[in-house]
C-alpha cells in the first residue's frame, strides 16, 4: 500500500527544483492525482524517515509545508503547516516526483511513498498568497510583488534553474528542459476557480513568455516588454532562444548551422545576447566575432550584454537605448523618441529600479557561455 503526500508552497518548490537538477529524478504530471488519492492520518515518524534529501530534518521550527483536500484530514501536529486546498482544480495541478526509472520512494511505513508537488501554474497561486501578505504588512510595493511572481514561471517555462536552498545567491543548473509552457499556465488559470491569488497569477502569466536561459535574460525580458509604467521599453514582440532560420542566399557564407540568440526580433532585424561568463580567452573571443559575423551577413544587429550592463540604473538604460535605435530603423523615429521618453520620466526609472531590486541575481549567473 503507498502513502502519498502533498508538498505545499517553499516545499513543494524547493522540491521541485531538486527534482528538476538532479538527473536521476523526474517530474511527471499526474493529472487527476487530487481526487484519486484517499488522505487517512499520517504516520509522522515514518514520514521523517523515508524523507528524501532535502526535505529531512523537519521540526516545529520548520515544519513541513502539505496540502490536504479535506478540513477533516489536517494533521494537528507541529511538525506539519497543513494547507487546505478545497476548490475544484484543473487536472494539471500537480507533478509526481519520481526515480528516474519510474519507481516512488521507499516507505518506512511499508510499501511506496508518493510525492506530489505543486505544478507551475499552482506554485504561481501560492507565491501570490505569500507574496498579498508582505504587500498587505507594507514589506512589499504592488510592482515588486508582480515582479517577484513573474521570476517563477519564467523559470519553469525556461532552461535554468535556481539553487533549491538559497534561490537568492545560490549557483544555478543551465540547459535544462522547461517543466511548462506559458501558454498551459495560462489555460491551467484559467480554468481554475476558488482560489485566492488568481486574479495577479493570471495577470503575471500573461506577461510570461517561454524560453529565458537565465535569471540576467528574465530580467532583460521584462525590460524589453513591459510598458514604460512598469519599468520596460514596450519593445515589438521577440522569440527568446529560437533558432534562426538562415536566409537561403547567404546559407554558404554562414559559419555556424544554427543559432540562438538570447532575444530576437525578426521583423526588425535585431538580436540581444547576455553573455554568462566573461570571454577573455583568445578561443571565446574568436567565437563572439564568428557570431557577431553571421549576424552581420544576414543584416541582423547583434548587440551582446553582460552583468554590467544590467546591474545598475544607468547601464541598463543605456543598453535599452541603444536597442532600441536599432529596432527603430524599422519601426521609426517615433519609436525611439517614444523609448527616450519612457528613460527619461523619473516614475519609469523608479519602476525600473523595483524590477532590477527584484529580479537582479546578486552574483552573475554562470550561465555556459557560447
């Protein structure tokens, strides 16, 4: 017989990014998971001890974050943060984590131990309950609340992930699978009702775009999208790290088969890179000029950015500036005096300084170079 569990909020997404770093693990969605499990009590000691790493060593100081389906299923203990989940949900609510060969855990009480965590879509609902709290206590602005939520599913719906203990200054895991997709959070919050925060989550998954290959790049994301107001330059829409097609009369001139810059817009004719590591070898150096030359025979502007020229006020508006001017040969004069304007209103600064407080990693993130 199998024990399952619910992890709930911090756990389940501390859990979930272990999952999502650790090869030897995967998340796989269980639709209809909810309904089809039977909640009876839990044997707390035999829990603790059939914990995975990173889940152990739960206390009354720290207890275990679980959902449960019923009010009459909650567990008094201290040692557990019970969260009531009683509206219907959508069937793509949670992921099981499982060994990467299919099996559930071992439990201590007998059989297997299924643990279930919160999809994306449902993390989002429960970052903007915690996050209604520090605005409600005056920790938090409106704007930085949006922006925190927005950090997330940019996440999951890109190729990294941050560090499951210390999200804020912990390395990150690059090249990874998304675990979501912007449109199926869209659909997934949609569709659900009942539950406090959805109306913000679905605010910030409609700003959510698939693809960012790291903390810096959902920062550029932002700043490139978001409407002056709320600290961005309101750029044309662009794909983030989707190959080029190559235009078929300059496929013999080109060095590279494929690429993928970091933002692109097509229309336009302009790309951004963020660079991870410095390139100071000689091989990296050669590298940065094969691409900046593909770039250049299919008329794409290229322009490359690093940690410095987005962790201060000023070098990220000098950086979007100048983005800016190259995609207003395309989209005209009245598109840079418009993005000049949005630079130079102070309102706009003060909203780009909140996104930078919010969404700057504090170390660069050692995202594998090109």
């Amino acid at each position: 017989m199998a024990e399952s569990i619910f992890l709930a909020g911090t756990d389940s997404l501390k859990f979930t990014r272990i999952a999502r770093r650790d090869p030897d693990l995967r998340l796989v969605p269980a639709p209809g998971a909810a309904p089809m499990v039977r909640q009876g009590p839990i044997d707390l000691s035999a829990l603790r001890a059939s914990l995975p790493d990173g889940l152990g060593g739960i206390s009354s100081a720290r207890p275990l974050e679980l959902t449960f389906f019923s009010r009459r299923d909650r567990t008094e203990s201290s040692l557990v943060r019970s969260r009531a989940l009683l509206s219907h949900l959508p069937d793509a609510a949670f992921y099981e984590v499982v060994h990467e060969d299919g099996r559930a855990w071992d439990y201590a009480g007998g059989g297997d131990l299924r643990i279930f965590v919160e999809s994306p879509a449902l993390s989002m609902v429960r970052m903007q309950q915690a996050l209604a709290t520090l605005v409600r206590h005056g920790a938090l602005t409106d704007n930085a609340s949006l922006y925190r939520l927005l950090t997330f599913p940019m996440e999951a719906c890109g190729s990294y992930a941050r560090d499951p203990f210390d999200p804020a200054h912990g390395a990150c895991a690059f090249e990874l699978e998304p675990i979501a997709h912007a449109a199926d959070l869209r659909v997934f919050l949609g569709e659900a009702t009942g539950i406090k925060g959805l109306a913000q989550a679905r605010r910030a998954a409609g700003l959510v775009q698939d693809g960012s290959g790291s903390p810096e790049e959902t920062l550029l994301s932002f700043a490139f999208k978001l409407p002056g107001e709320l600290g961005g330059i309101e750029t044309p829409p662009f794909l983030e790290n989707a190959p080029i097609e190559w235009p078929h009369e300059v496929r013999d001139l080109i060095e590279h088969q494929r690429m993928r810059p970091d933002f692109h817009w097509p229309d336009q004719l302009t790309a951004s890179e963020y660079n991870g590591k410095e390139h100071i070898s000689e091989a990296a150096f050669e590298e940065d000029q094969r691409r900046i030359r593909d770039y250049q025979t299919c008329g794409i502007s290229v322009f490359p950015a690093s940690y410095k020229n987005v962790s201060t006020l000023p070098a990220l508006n000098a950086y979007l500036a100048r983005v800016a001017h190259a995609l207003a040969v395309h989209e005209g004069a009245s598109y840079e005096t418009k993005v000049r304007g949005i630079l130079a209103d102070e309102g706009c600064a003060h909203a780009r300084r909140v996104l930078l407080s919010q969404m700057l990693p504090a170390l660069p993130s050692e995202k594998p170079g090109w």
